[in-house]
C-alpha cells in the first residue's frame, strides 16, 4: 500500500540543500516519490509501507544535517 | 543538568555550539598564530578549528557528491581542504567558520519566515465543547463529527468551521478574513474554525473539522503558492545548472593559467550563486506570508510577479464598488396605482434569480402599506424574508429571461414586461413622455430602473439603488495614487454608470455590458498593452476574472469556487485590501529585482577583486555569505509590509 508522510525541516539554509535531502530520501527502498521545499520547508514522502519504514526518513533527514520534525 | 539534557540541548543547538566553538578555536589559533612563536600549536588548533566547523559541511558534502549534485558545501569542502594541503590553515579555519556561522544565521532567519504560517494554524483551539446524549463533553477538536453541537463562550476560540444554531456574538475573524473588526454572528450565520469568539455564547453545528477547515484549507493553499516556482525563479535555477559548472571550469582554468591554487580555490567559493537563488524564494515566501495574514490569498510567485506588473484595475460595479444589497427606492405608477405595479412586477420577476428580480420581489413581500406615487418603498436588504410575515406573490404562467434586458411573463391572461429601454425598443413599446423623464431622473441619480410594462402600455417604473460601499472613492484614489489607472465595468446603461462612475471618481467606465462583454473589454484592455487586474466577486465574474492578467475576488471566505478561479483571493469583503494586494505584488517585483542585483553585483565585483588579488579567499567568503543574509534580510522586509 502507498502511504503518504509528511515531515517539516525549517533550518534548509539554501535551495540545493533541500534537493540533496529530495534526492537522499529518493535513494531509500520503498520511497515512491518525494518533494522537498525549500521555501516551505515541508517534505512531503510517497512510499510503499511494506518496503520503506517511515522511521528511516527522519534518520536519513538528520544523515544530511537538518533537523526533522513532524508537519 | 542529567546527560539525558544535556544531549537533548546539545541536538537542539548543535549548529550554534558547533559555529561557537569553532570560532573560539579559531580565534585562538590565530592568536597563536600572530604571537608567531608556536607555530605548530597554531596550526594544529586552525586545523582543528576546521573540522570542527566542517564536519557536518563535509558530511553533506559527501552526500551531495554521492547524489551527484554539485553544491555549495561540495565547493567550500574543497576550497578548505585545499587551503589545509598548501598549508594555509588559517584561510582554511576561516572559509569554514563564516560560513558555518552564515548558513546557521541564514537557517534562522529563514526559519521566521517559514513560521509566518505557524502563527494562523496555532489559532485552532486543540479541544472543543460538544453536547453528546443531552451532556457537554470536551473532545478534541480533530474528532468532532459533523452536524454534531459545538458549545463555543465568550472568550473562546471556535473550534470548528459551522453554523450557528443558538446564540448571537460579535465574532473576530481576523485569523481568516485579516479583518480584526468583529462580526456580528446570529442563527444560521457561518463561523470559520479558528476565529475568535468575543461576546455572547454559541452553539454551532458542525460542518467541518479537523483538516477540513476553512482556516487549514487556507494555509495548505498559501504553503502550495510558497512552494509553486516563479518564472524568477525557474530562470535563476536553469541558469545555475550552467553557472555552478562553468565556475568550477573557470576556477580549473585559473589553476592552469597561473598555478594559484588559492586564486582558483577562492574562485570556486565566491563563485557559489548563493545571493542569486535565495533572493527570488525568500521574497516570495515572504510576500506571500505577509498577505495570508491580512486575509488575501495569492496564488503563487508567477501570480504575483504579474501583480506586480498592473497598471489597470477594472472593477465589476454590483457587489464590488457598491455593497450588492439593491433595494427598491421608489416605485412610480403612470394611469396605475405604484402598488400594483409592484405586484406585477413582483409577480413576473418571481422565478427570476437575478438581483434586481430579487429587490422587486422582496420589496413586494414586506410592503407594509400601498405604496403611494413616487413615495419611497425601501426593502430594507437585511430583513430576512422568511421572519417577517411575507406577503405571498402569486406564481406567472410562464417567464422568459432575456438576458442582461429584462423579463417576459404571463398572469391571468395578461402578458407583462419588466425591462430596460433596450427590451422595450425590440418589442416597440412606445415610452410615454413623462416616464422618460422619471427615467431620467432617477438614472442621474445613480439608480437603475425597469419599466413595467401590462399588454405593451407602460403603467410603471421601478427605481432600485445599490448603496455604493463606502471605501469605494479612497480606494480608488489610492491606487491612482500609485500611478493605476482604474475602470468599472457594468450592465447598468450609460447614465446609471456615469452618475455611479462620478460619485466613486473613478478614471473611466465601461456601461451596457452583457456579461460575455466584460470579457471582451478587459481581452481589448490587454490588447493596448495593459496588465490588467479584474476585481468581483469570483462566481458571477469568473470569466472576466479568468480572462484579466490577474483576477481578484473578493468576499472569498466561504466560497471554493471563487479561491480557485481567482489569482488573488479576498477572504473578507473589504474593498480597502485592494491597493494592499496591489502595492504588496509591485514591492515584491522590485524587491526580486534588488535581490538579484544585489547577488550579481556582488559576485561581479569579487569576481574582479579575486581576479585582480585584492580579494581573498576568507574575505571573499566574508562577503559571499554576507550578500546572502543582506538578501534574506531584504526579502524578509516584505514580512512587515
């Protein structure tokens, strides 16, 4: 089943940062599609819930040097 | 403080400690340095001073490479890491730590930003009074199911979007409207989740709670337009897919020239589009933000770039410049008694759906005498027809509309016209003199009438007034003000509209449009090389707000439709947040245009100052990331507009 997450991270300090952290959740096992605003700040993740663990985004989110939190 | 604490302030500060430290260690190393007799020590506490600034740096760098993107923290990785190679560690400790201490200064600030949209969702209550089995029970106010009763007191914030059932209270609905004079709310009035209740106690039957809120629909909305790119802004970002590229070739080429490797190190990081792709997004979120609060929806970064280009506003009359609350002001009978020509008219405009069907039939309905010969039957717009005992109007036989003319009905074998003088010139129904004149009359006043018209002999003549609002003259003055030239648009003829046109002073008017034809004058407006902005209401006006350079509805709170057609939404019905919406779109335009310059300017003149020597690798990077947060910081102006 295709599930739907959405996570904040308001500390993005330029545009690109925000597409490396879109193209590190891409890479994970199960992420369908991902969107990553740097205006906003908000990341929003399609995955598979049988493939990817939700528990991993924050992780992979703090791999690259921002601080998630909930939506 | 237990390590549990400590740990969690250590997670929640790590950019600041990590930037404080650094500079500590920084500015000992140097201090050594400059002593110049521990030159080793130094050294080493430099080069600590850089990983312990570019450790999460180089850690993002690692993943930018991976992913096969090259950005800024990739450059700056490897201009520190160069300088440390050719033994310049203290260039290499302070590219590190200003721009360790730039990003963190830039996340903060554009931290504030983002929370614009924080403040109006923290304005729903998290709990909610609702009666369940006969009891008032608190619940949160996610669960509350509708139809179900919401007990709102005095004080309170309403937790859900609903009608209200029981009570009667001004109600501020600035979080929605950005209006903060509060509205008055009685049985069946709708309040919006999120507002603040100020006076009596409510009862309110739920329509929609949790996400499915008028306040939550707005905010998702605004962060959409935040998000949606400008045309400034995808320009920006095609160019940089080149640009970062032909820097780096442009810093390999130096290298190769004159075997600098600061030159070409220094090259890379000045090099970064740093200024040039945060300025555009930071405006816009900002200018976005901003009118969010005030209750004006805009659409999107693209949406506003236009805005900021109007020099044309066109206003629809009905219901924008005037308050849309027509009411009978005098009905005349010419050989016919005004009452029962009142009751015709009524009687042929019952099935009608149109304002000024609806202003006869109500006037009708609570006429609470005959009404005598030009005497003023006033159908006051807010008396509710259902409470006041109404006088039942008989149904016609049949009815015709025609459009933008008038009506056609039967009724007891007689055939009945309510219409302008167009209708009755196609029909060759003679205008006696004397109605003419009435006509007239009333018309230079500003009020629009119909003939009543009984087996093609005119017996009557309804006059009907629409009070214009009474910020309609300041508004328009304001945006002449601001070099805008304005027009209104309207189905009334020509000495209604120039009476109207007058009264508001307005620069010009367009009268006797059929509603495909205001479409047709704002195409020709565009033709001449305007930009133009269409002002209504978003249902009635929807094509010519569709067909204007940016269409602007107004009143919007309660309607999908209109926040969808429109490119700028008005929640409240408050003329006055025109000229805002206006100069706020013009001051964003500009504020791109300072942002832009600001970051090329910059660039070019380190450009120069590299190529030439006198700009160094740390003062470069001092400067870089100084241009960045000056155009954070300009951006950020169009917060406090």
């Amino acid at each position: 089943m295709s599930e739907t997450t959405q996570l904040r991270v308001m500390d993005f300090d330029c545009p690109s940062c925000a597409s490396t952290v879109e193209r590190a959740l891409a890479n994970q096992d199960g992420v369908e599609n991902v969107e990553v605003h740097y205006a906003t700040g908000r990341v929003e993740i399609e995955y598979d819930d049988n493939v990817a663990d939700p528990a991993t985004f924050e992780q992979t989110i703090e791999n690259q040097g921002y601080t998630p939190q909930p939506a | 403080m237990d390590t549990q604490s400590v740990k969690q302030y250590y997670r929640k500060h790590r950019q600041a400690i990590i930037v404080a430290v650094s500079g500590l260690l920084y500015a000992g190393g140097w201090s050594l340095g400059y002593i110049s007799t521990f030159d080793t020590a130094s050294a080493a506490i430099l080069i600590l001073a850089a990983i312990v600034g570019g450790y999460d740096i180089a850690k993002t760098a690692y993943h930018e490479i991976k992913s096969r993107t090259l950005g800024i923290k990739t450059l700056v990785t490897l201009a520190a890491a160069g300088a440390i190679v050719i033994g310049s560690y203290w260039e290499a400790a302070a590219v590190v730590f200003l721009f360790a201490l730039g990003s963190y200064l830039e996340g903060r600030t554009m931290r504030k930003t983002r929370n614009a949209l924080e403040e109006l969702l923290e304005m729903t209550p998290d709990t909610a009074t609702v009666r369940r089995d006969g009891k008032q029970k608190e619940v949160s106010a996610r669960e509350v199911e509708e139809g179900e009763i919401v007990i709102v007191k005095p004080g309170e914030k309403i937790p859900v979007d609903g009608d209200v059932v029981e009570g009667e209270s001004a109600v501020n609905q600035a979080p929605v409207t950005g209006e903060s004079a509060p509205v008055h709310k009685a049985n069946g009035d709708e309040v919006y989740a999120g507002t603040i209740n100020q006076e009596g106690s409510l009862e309110v039957r739920t329509t929609g709670s949790g996400t499915d809120t008028t306040l939550q629909r707005i905010v998702q909305r605004v962060e959409e337009a935040q998000e949606a790119q400008s045309p400034t802004e995808s320009l920006i970002d095609r160019f940089a897919k080149y640009y970062t590229p032909g820097v780096i070739a442009l810093s390999i080429g130096a290298y190769v020239v004159t075997q600098n490797a600061i030159l070409s190190l220094t090259l890379l990081v000045i090099g970064c589009p740093g200024a040039l792709v945060i300025g555009p997004p930071v405006s816009i979120v900002s200018a976005i933000g901003n009118a969010a609060r005030s209750g004006v929806l805009m659409k999107g970064g693209e949406h506003l770039e236009r805005a900021g280009k109007i020099d044309l506003v066109a206003f629809d009359k009905t219901g924008t410049l005037t308050k849309g609350e027509t009411a009978v002001a005098d009905v005349a009978g010419f050989d016919a008694k005004a009452g029962d020509v009142l009751e015709l008219a009524a009687i042929a405009e019952k099935k009608s759906e149109h304002h000024l069907g609806d202003a006869i039939l109500e006037a009708a309905q609570d006429r609470p005498a005959a009404v005598t010969d030009g005497g003023a039957a006033t159908g006051q717009a807010d008396t509710n027809p259902a409470l006041t005992e109404a006088r039942s109007v008989p149904n016609p036989d049949d009815f015709d509309v025609v459009a933008g003319k008038g009506v056609i009905a039967h009724h007891d074998g007689r055939e009945i016209v309510v219409g302008n003088r167009k209708l009755l010139d196609e029909r060759d129904i003679k205008i006696p003199e004397e109605v003419g004149d009435y006509v007239r009359e009333r018309e230079e006043r500003g009020e629009t009438v119909v003939h009543i018209v009984r087996d093609g002999v005119v017996i009557g003549a309804i006059a009907m007034r629409d009070e214009l609002r009474e910020a309609a003259p300041g508004v328009v003055q304001e945006l002449q003000d601001a070099g805008i030239e304005t027009v209104m648009l309207t189905g009334d003829n020509e000495r209604v509209a120039a009476a109207v046109a007058e009264e508001v002073g307005i620069d010009d008017y367009r009268a006797e449009l059929l509603p495909e034809d205001k479409q047709a004058v704002i195409e020709e407006y565009r033709k001449d090389g305007h930009v133009v902005a269409m002002v209504g209401d978003g249902i009635n006006d929807a094509p010519s707000l569709a067909t204007a350079d940016v269409g602007i509805a107004m009143g919007a709170a309660g309607t999908d439709t209109a926040i969808e057609t429109a490119d700028m939404a008005l929640m409240a019905d408050d003329l006055k947040r025109i000229p805002y919406a206006v100069t706020l779109s013009k001051a964003t335009r500009w504020n791109i245009y300072e942002n832009v310059g600001l970051a090329v300017l910059t660039v070019s003149l380190l450009l120069a100052g590299v190529l030439t020597s006198y700009v160094t690798l740390a003062l470069g990077m001092l400067v870089h990331e100084a241009s960045v947060l000056a155009v954070i910081l300009n951006g950020m102006r169009l917060l406090r507009y």
